[in-house]
C-alpha cells in the first residue's frame, strides 16, 4: 500500500510542478497589476501624468487642430 500512496503522491506532486509556472505568472500578473495601481495612485497625489495620457491629449490636439483648419478652409456662406 504505500507503494501505491507514493506513486499517487509522486503523480499529485508531477501535476502541481506542472502547474506551477502558470501560478507563479498569474502570482505576478496580481502582483504586477497591483504595483501599477499603487503607482498611478502615488502619481496622481503628486499630479503627475503618465505618457499614455500625454499622448492622448496629444492626439485630440492634433484632431482638433485639423478640424480647425478644415473648417478655415470652407468658403464663407
């Protein structure tokens, strides 16, 4: 019989090493997810942006800007 414990354990066991690597990324995935959110919240205490919304803002100027001088283009009414 323990024999056949063993073998069930080292089966068990075989799974769970197995299962570790995607664990342990998930684990870092929350972790990761986590240290970002922190991060952002420490940014906007000090009002500070991140790149991603500069570029954003950076983009609606631009369209904005075109749109303008699209409408500077048209011929009056």
């Amino acid at each position: 019989m323990a024999a056949r414990g063993s073998g069930r354990a080292t089966e068990v066991l075989a799974d769970l090493l197995a299962e570790l690597p995607e664990r342990v990324r998930g684990g870092q995935a929350k972790v990761s997810e986590q240290a970002v959110g922190m991060l952002k919240a420490f940014a906007s205490e000090l009002d500070l942006v991140f790149r991603d919304e500069v570029d954003e803002l950076e983009l609606r100027v631009a369209q904005l800007e075109h749109r303008l001088r699209l409408l500077e283009q048209q011929p009056p009414r």
